[in-house]
C-alpha cells in the first residue's frame, strides 16, 4: 500500500545563513509569536521564551533533542503513533470532539486523512486539525498524510475516494492490447537524456549490455558481444544509489534511502568505471530517487534517466523509433554537500544542481523545445 504526503504543519528549518535564507512566514494565528532581534519565532509551548526547539535557526537534530526535553513520557509514546484522522458520522467532515481527544489527550500528531473532498475541502478540514493542535500544551503542528486518490475502485485502508482528483484505470485496465502499447511508447518518451554524446545506437553495432536481455538486443537488430573489448558500444543499466538504514524492520528493510551518491568503491560504480575505460558507454540509471550522478559526468560518453522502462523501450528510444522526450521532474544534486545545505521545505533549491529541474535533451543533444516533453 502506497502513502502520499498530504500536508505538512511546517517547514524543517536548517541552521546557519541557510536557515536566514529560507526563514519562515509566520503569520499571527493560534500559537502566540515571539520577536526577537526583527525575527519572529512559535511559542510553541507559551511559556513567553524562545526554546531551542522553536527556534528555526537550529538544526532540526538540535530542535528535536531540544523539543525531547520538554516532552513527558505520554507525549513521547504519541509522537510514535500514525493514527487515522476521525471522520464525522456523515462523513463530509473531520469529527472535531473525537479528533481533539486524539491530538489533545492522545498526543498524536501523525495522522492519515481518509476524508473524500475536494482540494478546498481538504485544506479547510486539515487546518482545522491544526487548529486543535496548536491548543496542545505544545503545539507540535501535524503531519498529515493520504493513501492514494486517483482510482475508480475505492478500498477501505488502500485508497480514497478521488473527489475533485484525476482519475486513472487500474492496473488490469491498462493490461488490453492497445494500452500496452501506449505504455510500451509512453516508457520511451519518458526517458530523460541528460548527456546525449553518441548515445544514440544503429542496427547492426557491436554492443556490450550489462543490466539489459541480449535477446531484447537481438531481436532490435544489435550485436551482443560477450566481452566489452570486442564492443563498439557499451550500454549499461544502473540504479541510483541507496543504502539500508533500517533493515532491522520488516518494511524499513525493504526501502531505497540514505545518502543519494554513490561511495568511492560501490561496486556499481567500480564495474561501470571498468567497462568505460574500455569502450565508449552509455549509463541509464533508474532515478526512484534525486540521485548524485557527478561520478558518471566524466566517464559516460551517453547519460540517461529513467523512471521505469523495459529493455525494450530503452532500445526503442535509443534507436530512435520512439524519441525520447523526459524532462526531470525534480533537479539531480552536484554533491552530498549541496543536498546537506538544501532547506527543508523548499524544491530543487541545491547549490550548482548538476542537472536542473526539467532538463532534458534530444537524442542529437539539442535542448528540448519548449513544446516538447513534459
């Protein structure tokens, strides 16, 4: 089951000039301001001083351990509970008495929402719930989140009801004959060129693959040779880096997190160094994740991004039969560094991003048109 993030109470500040940068909007509302030297600060806990856990200038390491100190055991235990925000009887509305007992008494401040309405409705009922949080002794603003809202089929603990929400087939609709082709096109247009020297492919080449069927190669026309030394051309399929931080839980095992670059001697990176120093290699790199790629610049002569395609429709793309036609959706960082100094609540907002928010380029290398990709 998948959960998409709804609505955040509020930003996740960072410390130093970056945090003065990217200071929040404080607005007068429910929680009383502090000012202090021109700035203005939550009171969070309205005891008339500026704690470090309200102070947006920390770290949020120095707010958390800070705000920690300040919690008693029962407001600890709620912090650890993902509970559903209560539904009125009619359904049409949050149940204001039973949500104030689980915010208020109960201490939670993570919620998912399972209200069908429209975009408005949403934001005035989740505000609603802020309001009642900012009545808690410390008003920890919510985290409010929502299974999926894009369906015709509607299940009770795996997705919502998509009022005022577009709306797609499910998954057996997309099986009939004439949708897979579409989804077959759909996976090559939407592969990002993002460094586009030789990468395009004739029939007949001589191709080293790793990561990619060589009867998929064969069937489009290409030579696969056993050996990168006997290649003309190397095409090799990665995935952006990852590491295990919590394989201790049973889900937590199973999710790609932790830093976004590869370490110096990640054998995904030490093969594909080896390969390239041999033949001129093209790297399509699976970006579930806003990956740091700067190793790969200096020895890809081709550099591809992808969101899910088959052998197929690489090689359809990279063949020119369907151009590819991506622009990336979120901006790809230069360095481990740049992603540490982005604030928290702001996109694509790195420092030197080694490739921009909806960059993309033609198979020849030429900046996408205006008109063109998505």
């Amino acid at each position: 089951m998948s959960v998409a993030v709804l609505l955040v109470g509020i930003a996740t500040p960072l410390a130093s000039g970056a945090a003065m940068r990217h200071r929040p909007v404080l607005a007068d509302g429910d929680v009383p301001v502090l000012l202090r030297g021109g700035l203005r600060f939550r009171d969070l806990d309205r005891d008339g001083r500026l704690s470090p856990f309200e102070d947006w200038r920390k770290t949020p390491e120095a707010r958390a351990a800070d705000l920690a100190t300040h919690m008693t055991l029962a407001e600890k235990a709620g912090v650890m509970v993902h509970d559903a925000a209560p539904l009125a009887a009619n359904g049409q509305s949050y149940d204001p008495a039973a949500a104030g007992a689980l915010i208020r008494d109960g201490h939670v401040v993570t919620l998912i929402s399972r209200l069908a309405a429209s975009g408005r409705v949403l934001a005035e009922q989740n505000n609603a719930l802020q309001r009642i949080a900012a009545g808690a002794r410390i008003a920890i603003p919510l985290t409010i989140s929502t299974d999926p809202r894009h369906h015709f089929q509607v299940l009770d603990g795996a997705s919502v009801a998509g009022t005022g929400f577009s709306k797609w087939p499910e998954a057996t609709g997309f099986g009939a004959p004439g949708f897979r082709a579409e989804g077959l096109r759909a996976q090559s247009r939407a592969l990002v060129v993002l460094k586009a020297d030789g990468v395009r492919i004739a029939p007949g080449t001589r191709i080293y693959l790793v990561g990619v069927d060589p009867a998929v190669a064969r069937a489009q026309g290409l030579i696969p040779v056993a050996r990168p030394e006997e290649a003309e051309r190397a095409l090799v399929r990665m995935t952006a880096p990852w590491r295990g931080e919590h394989t201790q839980y049973f889900y937590g095992a199973k999710q790609h997190e932790g830093s976004l670059a590869w370490a110096a001697d990640d054998p995904a990176l030490t093969a594909f160094r080896a390969v390239a120093a041999k033949v001129p290699t093209t790297a399509v790199v699976y970006l579930d994740r806003p990956a740091i790629l700067t190793p790969l610049v200096p020895l890809a002569k081709g550099l591809i991004g992808e969101f899910g395609a088959s052998d197929a429709a690489l090689l359809d793309a990279l063949m020119g039969r369907v151009p590819p036609e991506g622009r990336l959706p979120f901006e790809l960082p230069s360095s481990e560094a740049a992603v540490a100094a982005q604030a928290g609540d702001l996109p694509h907002d790195s420092r030197a991003p080694l490739f921009p928010i909806g960059y993309g380029l033609t198979l020849a290398g030429a900046p996408l048109r205006p008109s063109q990709g998505s």
